[in-house]
C-alpha cells in the first residue's frame, strides 16, 4: 500500500476537474524530495461517494459555484471531523469571486461562521518539510501584472481537536503547478516545494 494518494474530489455544482498537470507535478516533487511511496496517477472520487472517507488527503478546486448536494455535504463534514484534510484552491485567486463566496459560504454552514480563520505565518505547515519563514509563497497568478496588487498574505484553515481539517487558498497555487514536471528545471527556484510542505503537513500533523 502507498504512503499517499492524490484524491481529487469532484463535486456536482461546479468545474471540479481544473489543474490537470498539478498532481503529476506535486506527485513528481514528492518521489524527487522525500522517501513517501507515491502513487503515481492521481485517483478521482466524487464526493457523494462514501469512499471517499478513506482517502488520508484530497484536493478541491474550481472557478465556479460550489453547492454541495446533501450527500456531499454529509461526506465533506464527516471527511473532516473524522481525521480527513482537504486542500481547497480558489483557481480565480480572488476574495469576492464566485468560487471563493460559494465555497466560504458552505464552510460556514456545515462548520459556523467563526470556523474557517487564518493561520499565523508560524504555523507548523510552513516547516513541515521546507522552511517558509514568511508564510505563504507568492504565485505569479497573484503577481500578475495586472494592476489588482491583490497579494493574498495568509491562508484560512478549519481546526478540528488541534489539527487542519480543510486548508483553503486564495492563491492559485493549482494553476501555478500547472505545468509539465520537467519545465521545473527551468525554474529558479521549485515553486512545488511548498506544495510538498502541505502533503507532509496532511500526512504527520
């Protein structure tokens, strides 16, 4: 059996299926940096499915609305409050966008208003691996050029008895891993690394 699955959860309401060269990249880092046994094909599960409950890390992403069915909803809550981690990427790397108030909404129903917060740039997850003694890299989505300077400082998470239950992004990080494994070479510096930080975090906190 495999030290770690990526598990991408697809979801009825929205465009659950973006990034698609992420996790062969991330998968790629993992084998590349640490002694994990990677499965290397990222595994999809719909998040109505009660299998899902057994996955040790999964990823949600989007542009669109987010608008869990009962079901999802009931395996999302169980998922976390049970010893899951859920990494959630906003692919718009926006604060008021469809994705990000559709989503943050349904975190507050499920879990309180209160529930999703911001974690503190001396969190464990900024050492677990790589040292990121900033917090959050910066993507180049955020750094775009465009004249928007909007530069998300921090990411949210849902606690549960100590522990991060859900991480969610503002940043893209999705998209900013999106590329073929071997243009990291071409990097100056590898932008997955942070990445890596985030399954060590899901997998030893």
């Amino acid at each position: 059996m495999k030290d770690f699955v990526f598990t991408r959860l697809q979801y009825d309401s929205g465009d659950w299926d973006v990034d698609q060269r992420m996790p062969s990249n991330l998968l790629n880092s993992l084998i590349e940096y640490t002694t994990l046994s990677v499965e290397t094909e990222e595994k999809v599960v719909p998040l109505a499915d009660p299998a899902m409950v057994h996955a040790p890390f999964c990823y949600l992403s989007g542009h669109r609305l987010v608008q869990f069915s009962a079901e999802e909803r009931r395996n999302f809550e169980r998922y976390v409050e049970h010893g899951g981690f859920v990494f959630v990427d906003d692919c718009n790397h926006d604060i008021d966008g469809l994705f990000a108030r559709s989503f943050e909404a349904q975190m507050a129903e499920i879990f309180g208003p209160k529930a999703l917060a911001k974690i503190a740039d001396d969190h464990p997850l900024y050492h677990s691996f790589f040292d990121f003694d900033e917090g959050p890299p910066t993507t180049s989505f955020e750094l775009n050029g465009w004249g928007d300077d909007l530069v998300h400082d921090y990411l949210k998470a849902i606690t549960v008895d100590g522990r991060i239950g859900v991480l969610y992004s503002n940043k893209d990080y999705g998209c900013e891993w999106d590329y073929d494994f071997r243009n990291k070479r071409w990097l100056a510096e590898d932008n997955t690394k942070f990445g890596v930080n985030i399954v060590l975090h899901a997998l030893t906190a």
